[in-house]
C-alpha cells in the first residue's frame, strides 16, 4: 500500500525532526527541508501528497512559496507559524492555504487537520473522477445559477469549466443563502442574522472576507463580479439574470 507523502519545511531543526518522526510513526512518507529553495523540485521529484510550511523562514517567506505551490499544484498546503496574525492569516487563506496552525500547537490537532484536508482533497478527485461522463447522474445537484451547479446535501460546487470547486462549509452555506435569496439587497446585518452568526466588528468584517473569496471561486473577474454585487452602503446582491 502506497503511504501518503508530505513535506515539511521548517528551518527550526528541533521542529523539522519533531514533525518528521512523527508524521513517520503516523504511518507518512516524510520528506523534510530546513529551507524553502526547493520546495518545487521536490514536490515535483516526490509527488508530495500534502505540503506543511513556516511561515518565516531564513531569508525566504513560506507564503510567497505558498503561492507558487498553489498555482502549479493541486495539493493541500498546512502553515505553521509563530506569529499570531490574523492579516497574515486572511492573506494566506485567500492565496491558496488551506488551512493556518498556530505555533506551538498540539501534534494530535496538527495530526487531525492534516487528515481532513487529505480526506477533502481525495474526496474532490474522486468526484472530478466521476462527474465527467454524466454530471447529472452522479450527484444531485438542486441549485444552480450560470454554469454552476450545487448539491445542498453533500455541500459540493460543480462548474461546466472548472469541474467541482472546493468550499469551506461557510462559503457554501453563504453561497447557498445568496442564491436562494438573489436579485435581493441583502444586508450584512441581515446576513448575520439569517445565518446564525456573530453581531460584533470583527465577523462582520470576516462577512466581507468571505464575500472576497467567494468572488474569487465563482466570478470570471473577482473585481468586477457579474454574481456576487455589492450596493454601497445598502449590502449585497446576487444577480442571476433570468436566462442563466
């Protein structure tokens, strides 16, 4: 059986050797580097499965390598850091990352993130694998709008282009809302609300963040959003015109 292959990068040495004899006795393939030089060519050279990063690394940045995993590799990418940021966080997450540990952190919780990200990765190629010979026998898909189509149940985001599209259960559950709720000026107030969340700055703020993402999973130009428009002072609307 074929064990899963991660990399981890860390130039703090203890941390490196901590994380590498312990995703081994977790039955993972390790592969580690103290630096990010050639993150790329061991990706490539290995066919890494899941990719773990610092954040600050000596004279290079983990999020900018990142970026560059994120754009050539269809992998999942863990940072852990030791600098409790939340811009850095909002910066990483919108770039690709899948997710953000704080250092120090509790290997079991490292341990288990790591297994759900591989589990929705592998859950996504599995669905990729399926959908293209009929799309409409293989899920049931009860909304759409454009060429998007969503299952409320599996919590799935399938497009006719760029095939199923992966969202947290946040982006969904909003996406789904706006949809059910479109041509409508809708508050961000209104939004808290009818979805359950937080009153307080700080999640109306992360509204806003999720809004960003979302543009930039569903909308062909995020910054012009033919979908998911905002109304200056007033909220948002989600446009479906009637021959989408």
């Amino acid at each position: 059986m074929n064990r899963i292959k991660i990399l981890v990068v860390d130039d703090d040495v203890d941390i490196l050797g901590f994380l590498t004899n312990f995703l081994q006795d977790n039955e993972f393939e390790v592969f580690s580097q103290s630096n990010g030089r050639n993150v790329l060519l061991e990706i490539e050279k290995n066919n890494i499965d899941l990719l773990i990063i610092d954040l600050k690394l000596s004279g290079m940045n983990g999020l900018d390598i990142s970026k560059e995993v994120a754009i050539k590799y269809d992998i999942p990418i863990i940072m852990i850091s030791g600098v409790n940021d939340d811009i850095e966080k909002i910066v990483g997450l919108e770039s690709g990352l899948d997710d953000f540990v704080d250092k120090p952190f509790n290997p079991r919780l490292l341990l288990a993130r790591i297994r759900s990200r591989l589990r929705r990765y592998d859950f996504k190629n599995k669905e990729d694998n399926e959908i293209k010979g009929d799309k409409s026998n293989k899920v049931d898909f009860d909304l759409s709008f454009g060429n998007f189509y969503m299952d409320s149940r599996k919590c799935t985001l399938y497009s006719d282009s760029d095939g199923f599209i992966e969202l947290t259960n946040t982006e969904f559950r909003l996406l789904e809302y706006f949809v059910k709720n479109s041509n409508k000026i809708i508050s961000r107030q209104n939004l808290s609300d009818d979805l359950g969340l937080e009153s307080s700055s700080y999640m109306m703020r992360s509204i806003d963040v999720l809004i960003l993402r979302l543009r930039r999973k569903i909308e062909l130009i995020p910054s012009k959003p033919k979908y998911l428009q905002t109304r200056r002072n007033r909220g948002y609307m989600f446009v479906i015109e009637l021959n989408d």
